[in-house]
C-alpha cells in the first residue's frame, strides 16, 4: 500500500472495504471474533469514523484527526450515507414512500423521528463482491434489492426501517459516504488519501 502522507499532512486517513463478519474496531472482547487488526496493519492513533454491524459490510473511513472524525459524525453535518440492501420479499418503490415521509423508530427504548434522503428498488441485482459466506437461500421467498440513503446513524438503523415496512434485511453493504463510492472495492481493501484528496473524494469540507 502507498503511504500517502506528505510533509503538510499531520493526520492519516484511510477507507477500508469491512467483510461481513468483522468487528469495525481493532480490538476483540472475545476469542474467535474477527477485527480490523485482522484485516491490516494501522498506526495507533488511526481509529474508524463510525461504525458498522458485525453482519453488515462496506465502506468505512478511518483517520487520526479526531477532530475531522468528530465532525464527520456530527448528525448537524447532514452526511448522506447510502446503502445496498438485500431484503425479504417484493419490494416496490411505493412501498419505500413510509421512509421519505419519515416516521417514529424504537432505538434501545427511545423513539427516535427517523427519514431516509433517498430510497429507491432496484431494478436488477447490483454488482457487488460475493459474501462469505453467502445469504441462505430459501427457494419459495422472493428477495429485492434496495438502496436506502439517510444522514443519521443510529443503532441498526437501517435495518429496522426496512423491517418496519415489512421487509427484513439479509445482506447490508454501505456503498457510498457522501461523495465517496464504493466502486470496484473488494473486501478488505485498504486504501489511503492524502487529505485533501480524503475532503474531496467524501465531498466535505474539512473543519
């Protein structure tokens, strides 16, 4: 891997594809469980800017400038993240219309007003690298594809919205944070930016 950092650079960031199966961390609570320190080699003071679920996979940035990682998560900054959803059932984009508008969500006992920016039914299968291991298929239930956009990040959040119309998730992939787009990553690439091509690639402005 390049190591980008120049001379004016104090900070390092990254973009990591995370697999299914990986803990958005580089620490374990228990043996067995797979995590970033798996995956690659980090400076220490690198953490992830966010998260995502242990059985969803992705685009996930990390940096050492904690302020950029605060901002970055900041709900007042609006940052669109955007999700491919494998999910149960014929899903339409009716359907979908109860995100846009928004409604309540039970999140850990709280409800939280919840919307998605944007949500849309695909109209073939997107191309994506295979899971390991693959969704079990069931031949007598039908699935969609789904892209979910929204600017918060609560627990499981997404996964709950579309459980809550009536269509549970079976594979999550986060394929876009702002303007950075997942492309023809695979999982476990790791890659690095200088930061001002990190800023521009996420299409945010640095604090």
């Amino acid at each position: 891997m390049r190591h980008l950092r120049t001379s004016t650079d104090r900070y390092r960031y990254y973009v990591i594809y995370k697999p299914y199966g990986f803990l958005s961390r580089f620490t374990t609570d228990q043996p067995g469980q797979s995590c970033l320190a798996d995956l690659t080699e980090l400076p220490k003071d690198v953490y992830p800017i966010g998260r995502l679920d242990q059985d969803s996979e992705g685009l996930l940035l990390l940096s050492s400038d904690p302020q950029t990682n605060a901002a970055i998560l900041s709900p007042a900054q609006k940052l669109v993240k955007t999700y491919c959803c494998q999910v149960e059932g014929n899903c339409d984009d009716a359907r979908l219309q109860r995100l846009l508008s928004g409604f309540n969500l039970n999140v850990k006992g709280t409800m939280h007003f919840v919307q998605a920016v944007s949500a849309r039914v695909f109209a073939e299968t997107p191309i994506l690298p295979p899971r390991d291991p693959p969704i079990r298929f069931r031949k007598n239930i039908p699935t969609s594809w789904v892209e979910i956009g929204i600017t918060e990040g609560k627990n499981r959040q997404v996964r709950k919205m579309l459980a809550s119309i009536g269509f549970p998730v079976l594979r999550l992939v986060r394929i876009g944070i702002g303007k950075l787009q997942l492309g023809t990553m695979q999982p476990g690439e790791l890659r690095e930016f200088k930061a001002s091509e990190f800023f521009q690639s996420i299409g945010f402005r640095r604090p």
